[in-house]
C-alpha cells in the first residue's frame, strides 16, 4: 500500500499526499512510497524537493525564486512521467 499519492498542482508542481480523495481532486495521480515534507513536497535525501516537471527543473531549500537548484533525481523524473 502506498504512503502517499503523487499529482501535479495546478502550476504544474510534484505534490504528495496521504489522502487518495484529496489527491484526486487535482486529476490524475500516482500511489508512491516515497516521503514528503509538511508542505507536500517529495524528500530525496533528507530533503524536500520542489520539482517542476515541465521546465526539468528542481529546487531544496525553497523554490525557483529562492531555493537551490540540484540535478533532477530519476525518481521524481520516472514519478512525474506516469502522471503525463
């Protein structure tokens, strides 16, 4: 059983939630068993991680105005691909 369910929001951001009903309020989404921060964002590494799927984009440490850029993680790629 997943922990959480992956969707993208409305700006096209990687999410995760332990609801399924709140996570498929946003269209399509994806069980995964990967942990997530307190504002829903995937942890790789000790870390959240904001990822942008559609600019191939990801950010710790906040986001794309303010957090640190890191080479995408496959795993975040292969997630947000099942959600296309």
């Amino acid at each position: 059983m997943a922990q959480s369910y992956a969707y993208l929001d409305n700006a096209g951001i990687l999410h995760l939630h332990p609801l399924e009903s709140e996570a498929a309020k946003h269209g399509k989404y994806v069980g995964t068993n990967l942990a997530y921060d307190e504002s829903g964002f995937p942890i790789i590494g000790g870390e959240g991680v904001i990822y942008y799927p559609n600019e191939g984009t990801a950010y710790i440490k906040g986001n794309k105005a303010r957090g640190q850029s890191i080479a995408v993680p496959n795993v975040l790629k292969q997630l947000a691909d099942q959600l296309k």
